[in-house]
C-alpha cells in the first residue's frame, strides 16, 4: 500500500510539471534539462513505473526508473539537442522482485516523445537472466520485445 502511494504521489508530482501557467512563447533557447515519465511497462518494464531522464550534454542523457516489482536503466542518445526529442536507448530491465522475479533483460529501443506529453517505446531485449515467473512458452529464444506507453514532462 506504501509502494502504491509513493506511485501515486510521484506520478501527481510528474504531472504537475506538464502545467504551465503562463508561457514565453519567444524563448528560443530550452533549458529543460531533465524528464519524468510515468507508464505503463515504464521503470524497467514495470506494470506501472516512473522512469527520470537527465541531459548530461546536449544531446545524451542517462535514466533510472522503478516501478511496481521492477526497476531499470538506460543511455539516451536523442536526436535533437533537446530532452522533448525522440531519442535510441540502450536500456536494462530487471521486471519482478524476489519470488516474483520473472527476467532481467537489455536491448536497444526506439523512444518516440511527442512534443507536449505523449511518449512510447519499442525495441528487442536480450534475456540476460530468468526467475521462478519466467513464461515457459519461450521456444528458447533469447530475444524478446521491449515496449512501454505514457505521459512525459520535462523540468
């Protein structure tokens, strides 16, 4: 109920940063520098899962996130020199905590943000390790996707 809450607070939190109350549209130059996303299969492939996005120089940036049973990490190298870009990233999920451990994975994705809110992913994962809840209809391949959905806002 702890987890749920602390969720719940983070995510109001996440959205705050998307209100604006007034904006200078002649501001040319961006000082966002870092994101918080809230989805789903976010924070490391999380049911439910928050994930923050630094810019460490224009156009690379680093992630951590966790969620419900899951937590993660990443490279971002985005496409243009702003954290609203679409951006590939190198990005390690570790999905399910003790006995409901399921895989530990990392793969490139695709990451596709919209210019106010909207982001979603979409890549191939490398299973590195599998746990007591590992899905036993694998046919023995190592590669499966990677995909999550949400709202993003940067700060």
């Amino acid at each position: 109920m702890v987890m749920i809450k602390t969720i719940l607070f983070l995510a109001l939190l996440s959205i705050s940063t998307l209100l604006h109350a007034q904006v200078d549209s002649t501001k040319k130059t961006s000082t966002e520098r870092a994101a918080l996303t809230l989805g789903v299969l976010n924070g490391g492939g999380s049911l439910v899962g928050l994930d923050l996005e630094v810019l460490l120089s224009k156009t690379f940036g680093i992630q951590a996130g966790a969620g419900i049973k899951g937590y993660g990490a990443g490279m971002n190298f985005h496409f243009k020199p702003t954290i609203r870009s679409s951006f590939m990233s190198l990005q390690y999920w570790h999905q399910g905590l003790g006995d409901t451990y399921v895989q530990s994975l990392i793969g490139p994705n695709f990451v596709y943000r919209g210019k106010k809110w909207f982001t979603f992913q979409i890549g191939a994962g490398y299973i590195l390790d599998e746990g007591p809840e590992a899905p036993l209809s694998r046919n023995d391949t190592p590669i499966i996707l990677m995909y999550s959905i949400g709202i993003y806002g940067p700060f």
